[in-house]
C-alpha cells in the first residue's frame, strides 16, 4: 500500500495543472520559484498564476504542493500590510521619540578626538571644511582627527533631539498610520522541487496516476511503485503492479 502522502501527490500528479507547473522545473526553464513585488497586491507568482488564475489561488496552488511534499521551501521575505483595508502599499516612517512626529532630521555625531567634543555634521562645517566649534582647530583626516561616532536625530516639530527613532508604518491607501503592534505580517517563500517528486516525476509518476486509478476504477488491487521476485529470487522493481481483485 501507498503511504498516504504518496497517495496524495499522486492525485496532485493527475491534476493538468501540477503537470504544467512542474514541468517548468523539469525542463529547467526554472530552478526555483521566486515571487514578484507589486505595489498593489505585494508578493505574487506570476508564473503560477498564469496557469492556475488569481493569487489567491496560485497561494493556494503552492501551498498543496508543498503540504504534499513536492515543493520545499524557503524564507524569501517578510511583508507587512495595513490592518485596516489589507493593503500591502505600505511605507516605513521613522519618527520622533517624544511627539512620533515623521517629520525628523538624520544627522552624523562627529567626535573631535583630540579636544573631546562631539556635535552632529553641521555644527562642524565651514564651507568645504570641518572645523572644531569648541578648539576651532581644523579637523582633516578621519579616524585620525575625528571620528563618526552615530547618528543623532532632531525632530522639526517638537525640536527635540534623540539617537533611536521609533518606527511606525503609514498605509498608501487609506492613510492609516499604525506601528508593529497592529501591523499584519505576512511569509512570503520561495520554491524548488523536492529532489524526490523530481525523482518521481522522472519515473513517469505523472503518468501513472491516471493510468493507477483507472486500474482501481475496473477492480485491480495496484501497488505503486512494487518489487517482484524473479526466477533467481532477485526483486525487480517496477513502477506500477495490478493484480486482479479478489
């Protein structure tokens, strides 16, 4: 008897789908099977689609072949979308650690090694220069006369200043602002073929499904794949057996 997740790839091996799909791996017009960004809807499967229909149903299309064991898979990406209206058009805002204010300045903290004092970038320009505002010694080679200590951050609405700003999310489409907590986070994988449905797949398992069931249909006992024992006592194996139904 077939283990029955066997069986069950055996009937994904009948559907005209899996057998258009999978071919593409076995000719090698692909290895794996990356998705494709779209603003609108984030990740999709174009190649998938093409074949099967929308994205919900390409989604759903991978996730039998993998749950049957003949995709594997692997971390591709992660990607958020808005909790209220599920759209992925969404954007990262950096925002002020007191008023969560977006409307924030990045700046480099520049230490001067030699006097001690530390100011963003700014502060130490005059002209095409770098001059120390506490020593006004001027400061020329990096690493050696000053070096770049972090970043520092001032918000142009509160004014206030802060190292590590606190991130937030902000929806394209109907502008709603929320942050990590509320945010829907989503996997999103990318696929080969198993080396064992590649092996099946080469045996003529594709063919085999339908030609089992019609078997099974007309009252045969099947066994697939099935080892026989020859006339030297050696076992042949062969890729599909019917006995006659008792």
């Amino acid at each position: 008897m077939l283990k029955s997740d066997k069986l069950e790839r055996l009937e994904l091996y009948k559907d005209r789908n899996t057998q258009v799909f999978l071919n593409k791996f076995l000719s090698e017009e692909i290895s794996e099977l990356e998705p494709v960004y779209d603003p609108k809807v984030g990740y999709h499967y174009p190649i998938v689609e093409a074949i099967v229909g929308s994205v919900q149903d390409a989604e759903a299309f991978l996730n039998r072949l993998y749950n049957a064991g003949i995709l594997e898979r692997r971390l591709y990406d992660k990607i958020i979308y808005c909790p209220k209206c599920g759209s992925a058009n969404v954007s990262v805002r950096y925002c002020c650690a007191y008023c969560k204010s977006f409307d924030i300045q990045r700046s480099a903290l520049i230490e001067h090694v030699k006097c001690g004092y530390m100011d963003v970038e700014e502060n130490y320009k005059k002209g095409n220069k770098l001059v120390c505002p506490k020593c006004h010694e001027e400061l020329k080679k990096p690493d050696v006369d000053y070096r770049r200590a972090g970043t520092w951050c001032t918000c142009k609405d509160c004014k206030k200043s802060f190292d590590i700003p606190v991130v937030a999310h902000f929806c394209r489409d109907c502008h709603t602002a929320f942050t990590f907590e509320d945010a829907v986070i989503k996997d999103v994988y990318a696929y080969t073929l198993r080396e064992d449905a590649k092996e099946e797949a080469a045996r003529g398992w594709v063919i085999i499904a339908p030609i089992r069931d019609f078997l099974l249909e007309n009252g045969f006992e099947v066994e697939s794949p099935a080892f026989l024992k020859g006339k030297s006592g050696a076992n042949h194996m062969f890729d599909i057996v019917a006995y006659e139904g008792k």
